[in-house]
C-alpha cells in the first residue's frame, strides 16, 4: 500500500526509499544520527510506516549497510581496474574507500555496528565478504604469504578509515587539505605500507 504524508507517494517501493534516505542522513549527520523517526520524517511518512517493511532499527540499518557495502566494493574495484600493477591497484583501493567514507560518512564504522552481527543478517555478512574480499585478493597477489596479506589488509583498512575519519573530524580541515589531497595522501600511505610489507617499490604513481 502506497503511503502519503505531506503529498508524497511512493508508489510501492516505499522500502528503497527508506534506506536511499538513511543513506542521506548518515551522509549529514554520522551514524549517531541515524534514527528510524528521522527517516521517517525526511522520508514523508507516519512514524509507524517504517516497521511495515523493517521489524527494527537494526532491520533497516542492515539493509543501509548492505548498501553501503556494495558500494565500496564497486568504487574499489573501478579505482583498482584502472592499474595494471597490482601494488598500485592496491594503493589506489585504500584511496577509493577514503573518498567514499569522507562522501558518505560511512565504511567499516557502520557494516561493523552494533546490533549487525547476528546470524540472521546473512545479506550484510555476504556484502561485507565481498568488499573484504576485494582488498584481500590484491593483498594476496603481492604479499609473500597469506598471514601478511591479512595482516596488509588489515593496515590498509585502518590507515584507509582513519585518513577519512581526520578529514570528516575537522582534523585535516584545520590544516587546509581538501578532499583531493586527504585521498591522496591516503593513497600514498597505502602504497608506503605496500612497500613495508612485501619489498615493492614505493614510487608515486597517480
């Protein structure tokens, strides 16, 4: 049923609605902001129409993660395709995730929330592998074994998050950098840490 509130339909897919719209609200206000009352509001609709298509905030919040996911993965693997070497490839993946995380304001920090581990979010599980597994498979192709490709990927992970999150903190801001530049450094931090871990060449490659 076609909800209304405020002159707006939705025509029957009120439900991609509501997560294209938390998809907006963590992008303003973090996850700290996220409520299903808000999403409602924004999305035009009584406070009860959310829990006709999600049980639970968690319910919606993993299908926004599940989004979210996905996302990262195609950004990572367009930027990484657009390298032949696989340690560029790499770097340029560690940049991708910052850019989607300083744009969205969304990464690890919201696959990996509170209340999104259960069993029964199987979707949000596969999503997540298949983000993982797109900085894993080019960690394997340069590392020397497989404990240093996850321990490579790990790094890559954290120094990838944290660039965006002093971007988005205000850190980098205070200093002058754009978005561009933090993406930039970003990149070459991973490709530092590329180079501590396997021996490949540093070198600046844009």
């Amino acid at each position: 049923m076609n909800q209304l509130m405020g002159g707006k339909y939705h025509h029957g897919d009120l439900r991609g609605e509501l997560v294209r719209v938390s998809l907006d609200l963590i992008a303003e206000q973090g996850l700290a902001g996220f409520s299903v009352a808000e999403v409602a509001r924004r999305a035009k609709v009584s406070p009860g129409a959310p829990y006709r298509h999600f049980a639970d905030r968690e319910s919606l919040l993993a299908e926004v993660a599940c989004t979210i996911a996905c996302q990262l993965a195609e950004r990572v693997a367009t930027a990484a395709a657009e390298h032949t070497d696989p340690a560029d490839a790499l770097a340029a993946a560690a940049g991708a995730y910052t850019r989607y995380l300083i744009e969205r304001r969304a990464g690890m920090n919201v696959l990996y929330a509170d209340g999104l581990h259960g069993p029964e979010q199987t979707e949000l599980h596969e999503q997540t592998r298949r983000l993982t597994d797109e900085f894993l498979m080019r960690c394997l192709a340069v590392a020397p074994d497989p404990a240093t490709a996850l321990e490579l990927m790990e790094q890559l992970f954290t120094q990838a998050h944290g660039y965006g999150t002093f971007q988005l903190d205000g850190v980098f801001v205070k200093h002058g950098y754009s978005v561009d530049l933090v993406v930039e450094k970003s990149t070459t931090a991973a490709r530092i840490a590329i180079a501590g871990r396997t021996g490949a060449p540093i070198g600046h490659r844009p």
